[in-house]
C-alpha cells in the first residue's frame, strides 16, 4: 500500500524538521520527506493542505481494562479511541484481573492487539506478584513477553525493602520500575488537602504523601548502582522541585504529567461532581503552575492522556465512593494544544508542544524497550515518535485550527466520562497512520 500525504506541514520535533511538503509512505515506511521520486505512484492520496502531520502520539499512561473490566472498556473500543487521537503507540499498566504478572497473559494482551491494526501496544509487567508488595515478579520472563517496564500501577509498595530489591534485580537487567510516588498511608483519601476539601468534607491526600514517597525512591536510586525508575503522574510543585534535584544529581529519572493536572484545579470538582474523581488529585493552582513550567523547560520528559475508563455505574456514585479515572486518549492532542495556546513563555512552541506527545515520550520507551524482546526493539520498526526517512510510518494529521465539542457522542472510548465533558477544544484529528496502514480517517 502506498498514500501520498499532499501538502500538510511536516513537523518532526526530534530534528527540528518544520516545512510545508508531501509525504510518501510505502510497505509501513516513510519513503520519502519533500523530495517524491517522479515514479512514486501512491494507491492511496490524502490532502492535508492546512494541517499539519505530525510522528503518531506516544502515551505512556493508558488502561485498556481488558482482561477483567470489559464492563468498563474493551480492547477494540480503547484502541479505536487511541487512533481516532492521534495515538499510534501507547504504554498499558498491569492492573487488569488477573494481573499482567505472567509471560502468557502478557503474550495473549500483545497478541490480540496486533490482531485488530491499530495502535502498538507496550504493556508494563506487575512488579509484584498480584500487585500485593510482597513476593516481586519474575521479570526476565515479562520482558522476554513484550513487558517495558515494571509497575505496581496505583498500588503503593509499603515494604521499603521490597522496593530495594525491585530496584536492585531490575538494574540487574538494565529493566526501568515505573513509579506512582504515593505513601500508602497518607494515600488514602479522595481529595487533594487543602481549604477546598475541609470544606466539602472530603478527606484529604496531602502534598506529603507524594514527596514522603519521592524522597525514598530517590534515596533507594542512590544506594542501587544502574537503577532507573519512570516517575508516573507527578502532581505537585514540591515534588517537581524533587524531580528537578534528582536530575541535577545525575540520577536516571524520568517523569510524566497527565492532561488532568496540567489543566484543571481542586475548584474543578464543582459540586462534588465525580468526574473530576482523579489518582493523583487535582491540586492547587500553584501546582499546576508548577507542572506547567516543569513540562515547558524539560523537567517533566512527557504529557500522557491516564486513560482510564470507568463504567456509567461506578461513576455514577457520590464522589467519596466513585471510582477513580476519567477518558482521555481522545483529548491528549487537544488539550496539548490548548496548554500551548494558553502559554504566556512564547518559546513554547507548537513543535516544542508536540515533543512532549512524541519524540519525548518515545526515548522513555527507548530506555526500556532496546532491552526487552518486543517490536520496537526490532529494525524493521524503525524509530518511534520520529518521522525520519526510512522510519515507520506512524502519523498523526490534524486541523490545529478545528474545534470540536467533548461530548458522549464525540468519544470513541467505552469510558464516557471526562471533567473536560463540555469543553470546546481546538485541534481534530484528520487521520492517523499506524506502520502505514490507514487506522482512522474523518
């Protein structure tokens, strides 16, 4: 199959690569960038005049609920959502039922993904056996399956030296833990502190319950030579200001922030509205300022979607007993966009925007992947979050200048629900490419 890319502007924030041009795509490469050879003749033509094309999205932050919560999203559902966004490759976290503790459910989740076409999918192994911090897991055998990383996804490890050994066995391997930082005790309510939550009556989840954890994995890092860990969904300005130290001591740190707390604020639950019942809470606007300029200037390496559908009866609920999550695969272009727009540091540029969805997130994978047994370890795959002649033809073409409604009948994803139902943002996904192949189109 062969598609012409007709007269879009080409950004590539990996090489600086920003130029009004076409595109050839041939057997899942990007043959040809500017330059089309005269005998180049495509099967398929796509007119991107007034919009720009752009390396796929790299999420490093969904769930895709299956196996276990098919109730809640289904794979087909959650990867017809990724692509109708723009995302051609996306990391999964274990905790499914069961758990992705076991080479042959990680094998079986790989397996039926690469069978529908549509986005790749990374999954992270359970660091623990069941997720329980007891026992850890066999990690050669994940890794040897397809697994990234490792992960306890939303459950604290409250064993110190469970962690250490973590730490220890996956430096071993040059394997990265990936990180929710939260203390399991000081975790446990349903609300960031402050003012807001005493006044609703909803029990509080300190600024201290994220550091208190930080500053453990951080010292743990120090005492275990070629450790690295992935901080996930960081939420606060002090725990920014503790990334930012790691880095500057030289230890292997990376860290994400979702779309929820780069944009909204604790004033955002309204009415108690369980929309807006997140993991990490919604903080101040000091600490989404912070997120801001922390992704702005580097210290955060990537902006993820944390999609995590939830089903209409656990959402449903009074705000202390919903569950926790809300959709976003479909929103993390938009609302990238929207952060841009909103910047008042013009440096912020759409490109240097478009790294934290792409080029920036794709080393984090790098990190992982070039020692685990999966794709995009391969050549044949080429480099992802890059649009480089001879890479995999992974893209993203979207109207920057599109407006479009959140609402039920907009999202793909099974998980309807988003504090961001509502909102007009800008930015449309026109079509999206997967290794070539023509996952979604308008």
């Amino acid at each position: 199959m062969k598609t012409l890319i007709k007269n879009g502007r080409v950004i590539n924030p990996a090489t600086g690569f920003d130029e009004i041009c076409d595109l050839a795509v041939a057997a899942s490469k990007v043959v040809a960038i500017k330059n089309i050879a005269s005998d180049f003749v495509p099967n398929k033509t796509i007119d991107a005049t007034g919009c720009i094309v752009a390396p796929g999205l790299v999420d490093l932050a969904a769930r895709l609920r299956e196996p276990g919560y098919e109730h809640a999203g289904m794979l087909q559902s959650e990867l017809a959502a990724a692509v109708a966004g723009g995302v051609t490759s996306l990391v999964c976290m274990p905790d499914t039922d069961p758990v992705l503790d076991e080479p042959g459910l990680v094998e079986m989740l790989k397996f039926r993904a690469e069978k529908l076409h549509q986005s790749h999918v990374f999954p992270l192994g359970a660091l623990t056996v069941n997720l329980q911090g007891e026992v850890l897991t066999e990690m050669v055998g994940l890794a040897e399956a397809g697994c990234v990383g490792f992960s306890q996804a939303e459950v604290p490890l409250a064993n110190t030296q469970v962690l250490q050994r973590a730490l220890q066995y996956a430096s071993t391997f040059g394997y990265t833990v990936w990180l929710r930082p939260q203390d399991m005790h000081l975790g446990k309510g349903v609300a960031a502190s402050g003012a807001l939550a005493t006044r609703m009556g909803l029990s509080g989840i300190p600024v201290a319950a994220e550091t208190i954890a930080l500053h453990t994995i951080f010292e743990l890092m120090k005492a275990t030579t070629g450790s690295r860990v992935h901080i996930c969904r960081i939420s606060s300005a002090a725990g920014v200001a503790l990334v930012r130290q790691a880095k500057a001591d030289g230890l292997q740190v990376s860290c994400d922030v979702s779309i929820n707390s780069l944009h909204l604020t604790d004033t955002d639950l309204g009415y108690y509205d369980s929309r807006a019942r997140l993991n990490p809470p919604l903080r101040q606007q000091r600490d989404r300022d912070a997120l801001r300029a922390a992704l702005a200037d580097g210290t955060i390496d990537a902006l993820v979607s944390d999609h995590t559908p939830v089903s209409d009866d656990a959402k449903t609920l009074p705000f202390a007993e919903a569950e926790a999550g809300a959709t976003g695969l479909e929103l993390l272009l938009s609302l990238a966009l929207k952060w841009q727009s909103e910047a008042t540091d013009k440096s912020l540029t759409l490109a240097k925007a478009l790294a934290t969805l792409t080029s920036q997130p794709a080393k984090v994978l790098a990190a992982n992947v070039l020692v685990a047994n999966v794709p995009l370890a391969n050549a044949s795959l080429g480099p992802v979050g890059q649009l480089v002649v001879g890479g995999t033809a992974d893209i993203c073409i979207f109207d920057p200048k599109a407006m479009w409604m959140v609402a039920d009948d907009t999202l793909r994803s099974q998980g309807k629900h988003t504090p961001f139902s509502g909102y007009e943002l800008p930015g449309q996904v026109v079509a999206t490419l997967v290794a070539g192949h023509v996952a979604f189109e308008r």
